[in-house]
C-alpha cells in the first residue's frame, strides 16, 4: 500500500503560475484626480495617491526608480488612458510622503492595497 499522499500537479502547477498573476482596480475618482495640470505655464502635480502607490510598487518588485516610472507607465498605458507617470526624479524628490502609507510586507500572506 502506497502511503503517500497523490498530488495533483496540474493544480499544484496552476497555484504557482497564479502567483504571478497581477491585477489592478482603480476608481474613477482616483484616476480623476492623478494629476492637476496647471494653470498657465508650469509642470504637472500628481496627487500624494499617485506618489503612494508609485513606492509600493517600487517596494514590492524592487524596482530602480526609472524601472518603476516604465513600470507604471506600462500599467497606464494597459488602461487606454490619457495618464501619465511621473517622472523618476519626481518619485525621489516626494519619497518622504509615501514613507508612512507603505505596508509592512509578508510572504506569508496576500498583499491587499487600498489607495483613493
């Protein structure tokens, strides 16, 4: 008699592939309030959510911080929408505000995120 326990691989390999799997909700309001153009000449302001959420994805994938501009870039772009990043130097220049909103990170448990 066979005392081990019979895996099944097909699930087994499906649960590792799912834990590459990316998924991102955003609220109208908060892509409504990504950035503020001004009024004249001037740059653009991201909203601190903007900023936040830049720096956990930094945080999370480990990402260089122009790594993390292309990154959210890419994610903007997935959306069809009009939205920019902010530029690398900005996200360095903003770190101090996202310092206290970011998690604690576990690889034990889920990463829920909630910003806007």
């Amino acid at each position: 008699m066979n005392s081990h326990a019979k895996r099944n691989c097909t699930q087994y390999n499906q649960n590792l592939v799912n834990r590459g799997s990316l998924t991102f909700w955003f609220d109208e309001e908060c892509l409504k309030s990504w950035v503020k153009q001004p009024e004249g000449k001037g740059r653009p302001s991201f909203s601190r959510t903007v900023i936040q959420l830049g720096w956990l994805l930094r945080t999370i994938y480990r990402l260089l911080l122009r790594a993390l501009q292309g990154f959210l870039q890419s994610i903007l772009n997935m959306l069809i929408t009009p939205l920019t990043s902010p530029n690398y130097t900005l996200f360095s220049k903003r770190a101090a505000e996202a310092a206290d909103a970011l998690p604690t990170l576990s690889r034990a448990r889920p990463i829920e995120i909630g910003l806007c």
